[in-house]
C-alpha cells in the first residue's frame, strides 16, 4: 500500500446495547471479523468487519451490501435483537495518505434506503498519515 495516497480500509458495524449482544456476535462471526464483543461500562458492544469467502471486502459499496444482505436475513430473534441495539453504526474507515489527491466513495441510494430501514447511522472515520513505527 502506497502511504501517500489515500484508501479506503474497512467498515465496521458497531452496535451497542442494554443486554448481552453474545448471540448475535456467534452470528455475525459467520461472515465477518469480530472485533471487540464485551462489556463496556455499563453496556455491552459488538464491532464487526464483513469477510467474504475468508477475504476482508475492498470497497465500501461492497462491505455495505454485504452486511445488509447478512442483517436482512437473520432469524427473527436476532434481528428483534440488532432492532433493540440502542446504537447501530456503520462506521467506514480511511486512511487519509500524505499526498493524495481526492478520493471519492460513494454508497447507492438503494444502500442507504436499507441502511435507514435498520435504523443504521453513517460515520466516516478518516486516519492521518501514520509513520509504520508510530501505527
């Protein structure tokens, strides 16, 4: 990876939540990366990335569509779950590069439509350039 050009790096989904999101992370591990699922103060939250086929997704397009394909499909006692999360973000990662020029994502409308019919918020999180011994 060229440190000098910005990148996209992965999204996250981030839920928190009143009770134990255990269940829904045993489901999620299926098709994504467990980050962090644990308590965290007085909640409990759940970090996942998407994988496909054992291969972290390149483009944010295509994380989001696979996530949302996972989420629609779920057994009704798991999305009851996801619904009841008191937060549930998408959370799209950059690394901003030294000298880039501009980098454009885009997400399709139809992506966002389902994004808000799960009541899922949209963050974008931009990286500074980072030396390899500071990362």
């Amino acid at each position: 990876m060229n440190p000098k050009r910005a990148t996209f790096l992965n999204l996250d989904m981030e839920l928190d939540s009143g009770t134990d999101l255990a269940p829904l992370g045993e489901h999620l591990a299926k098709s994504g990366h467990i980050l962090f699922n644990g308590r965290v103060k007085r909640a409990y939250r759940l970090c996942v990335e998407p994988v496909f086929r054992g291969k972290f997704i390149s483009t944010p397009s295509a994380c989001t569509v696979q996530f949302l394909d996972v989420l629609e499909q779920m057994p009704a006692r798991l999305r009851k779950m996801f619904r009841e999360c008191k937060r549930r973000v998408f959370d799209y990662g950059f690394d901003g590069g030294l000298e880039s020029p501009p980098l454009s994502a885009a997400l399709e409308n139809e992506h966002l439509a389902r994004m808000a019919k799960l009541g899922i918020e949209v963050r974008i999180t931009v990286y500074p350039y980072r030396k390899a011994s500071d990362a």
